[in-house]
C-alpha cells in the first residue's frame, strides 16, 4: 500500500480562511506581548546602574575583582591598577576605578565647599591641605544592601594584599558601629587643590562654558564656611587649581559646591574611586602602619536624601473666646 503526498488545496476560499487564520494568531501573540509587557516590572535605575557595574569587572561587590586589579608602585605609594593583558606601561598601571552602591553617612560628614576649613582652627594648616571627606555604609534596601557586606570582605583583602611586615593598620579609613567585628564604613575623600605645574597650568577639571551654572565653580564665587578665608583664597589661585568634587545629581547635571551638603548627605549613590596605599614608617620606637585613602573620581546619586524633619513643635492657632462651658462638655464626652 502507497502513500501519497495530498497536495494543499489553492482555491480562493482555502486562502481566505488561511489568511483569516494567520491573522487571528498573529493578534493573539500581540495581545500576549502587551499583556507580557504590562507586566513585567521596568528595571529601576538602581538595578541598572547595579548591572552596570558588575558588567564593568571593578563592582567591589564583585568576588572576581581581587582578581582583575593589582598593586602599582609610585615613589614611595602604591594605587590599585586595572591589571591588564597589555605589554604596554600605559595599560598596566592605568589606576582601577573601583565601583560600589552606597549611603553617604552623616556620621562625619565634611563633603562640603571647603570642609569646615578655618585656618588656625582646623585639622588643616592651610587651605591648599583641604580634603572633603565623608564615610559611606550600607544602603537599606537588598541586593545592594547584602552587596555591601560582600564589598568590606574584598576591600580588606585587597588592602591586606598590600601590607608592609611588622607595620599596623593604620586609623580613619575603615570604621566599625555598634562594637561590630567587621567594618561598617569607610571613608572616602575629595583633594580640594592641586599645586600647578608647567604640565597641567592650562588644564581645567571643568569646561565651565558648558555649564548653566559655570560661575558658581568660580574660586571668587566659592562659599567659604568662614567668609574671612577669601583673601586666602585669593593669593592661592596664583600656585594651585581649585578642583571641584565629580559630583552629579539624578539627571546627571553636576552640583555647584554649595548644593553639596543639601544633595549628598544621607544619598544613596553610586560611588568610583581609586584606593591608595601609603606606609608610614616607624616613629619614636613605635611600629610603621599602613595607611589607605579612597579618592574620589566622580559620585552619582540614585536616590536624593529624604527630605529634613523640622525638630520645632507645630504652631497651633488660639482662639480669641474659648467657651468654658464647651470646655467642660468635650472633656466628658472623651471620659465617656
């Protein structure tokens, strides 16, 4: 017995009912899709940004980072290099922007115009020493929140990576809350000035003509927290460049340095920094330790800081008349 192959019929009404078919199907994968599509969740700029950076290799939350920088000397420091396949000197010691998911704390917070600088009354000798600094911990909400813990175990590895025999950790860098065995923050800092050289007299950190808000970056137009520092201010625009901190809000615009307190304090942001290395030597009988800065190249917020709680008691109007008698009613009403 033989089988043969029926061929498909071609008439008019078979086509009809076919392309009827076709696009009764092709509507219900439509309406699939939109349905599929309504939904899905949209990705939050949070989530993005945390892709992003595991996609970057240099995520400190990131398990494989210990694996993908290395420590570079410079005189008499070290920085943390992206360790690169490259022969090239270029390539090897490119300095590893280094990535995490934060709050900026407002335990400690001097990330402001000028840090608090007052000469004679501040850690600084002068104004050319400046550095903003604040400490950054763990934001609130999972997986960057559990990231965090991830990010302190693969910082202290790579500083241990880098240790120097019979010299201690030294102080202001990691921090620990609440008698915690582990760090719980750390600190971050932004250098203020650099002294000009005949390499970089003609650089400028921003192209200010590109900016709405150019003046404000201005050093004549920089808020001091002590107007008095101005004139020091002044003499010191003829041997170093003002660097203003990378810092940017939601939209990306960047901040002028007297918006810094109200949009970074208490902000969960995305953070790159470089992390240095610096040995001190043994003073006075006592042993050397090893010193760590993070340095920072750009912040950008993701979520702003909640809005301040005013701590003054709320106004009540008083009325001219109070009626005793109404008084005395309302008191019963509640006993009752």
């Amino acid at each position: 017995m033989s089988l043969t192959a029926v061929k498909p019929s071609t008439s008019k009404s078979h086509e009809k009912d076919t392309t009827m078919a076709s696009d009764s199907v092709t509507d219900a994968s439509e309406r699939d899709e939109s349905i599929t599509a309504s939904l899905t969740p949209t990705t939050s700029p949070m989530s993005r940004s945390r892709q992003q950076l595991l996609a970057s290799g240099l995520y400190l939350a990131d398990d494989n980072i210990v694996h993908n920088v290395q420590w570079v000397q410079q005189g008499r420091s070290h920085y943390l290099a992206v360790l690169s396949d490259s022969s090239t000197a270029a390539a090897q010691h490119e300095p590893a922007e280094l990535s995490a998911i934060v709050v900026i704390d407002s335990k400690n917070y001097w990330l402001t115009s000028d840090a608090g600088y007052q000469k004679g009354a501040s850690m600084w000798q002068h104004l050319y020493d400046v550095k903003l600094s604040c400490t950054v911990s763990a934001p609130p909400m999972n997986p960057q929140k559990s990231d965090f813990g991830t990010l302190m175990k693969n910082l202290c590895i790579l500083m241990q990576k880098i240790t120097m025999p019979g010299f201690e950790k030294g102080k202001g860098f990691l921090f620990h809350d609440n008698c915690s065995p582990t760090p719980t923050c750390f600190k971050i800092r932004h250098c203020l000035f650099e002294r000009l050289t005949d390499d970089n007299a003609n650089e400028s950190v921003l192209d200010l003509s590109q900016l709405q808000n150019g003046t404000h970056f201005l050093p004549e137009n920089m808020k001091l927290t002590h107007e008095q520092m101005h004139e020091e201010l002044f003499l010191l625009q003829r041997t170093h460049h003002l660097q203003p901190l990378q810092a940017r809000g939601q939209d990306g615009t960047i901040m002028s340095p007297a918006t810094y307190q109200t949009n970074l304090e208490n902000a969960i942001v995305k953070l790159h920094f470089n992390l240095w290395h610096w040995p001190i030597g043994p003073r006075n009988g006592s042993s050397g330790n090893d010193c760590y800065t993070a340095e920072i190249v750009h912040i950008h917020v993701l979520k702003p800081p909640p809005p301040a709680v005013s701590n003054s008691p709320r106004k009540r109007k008083i009325p001219a008349y109070l009626d005793p008698e109404a008084s005395v009613s309302a008191s019963k009403k509640r006993e009752l």
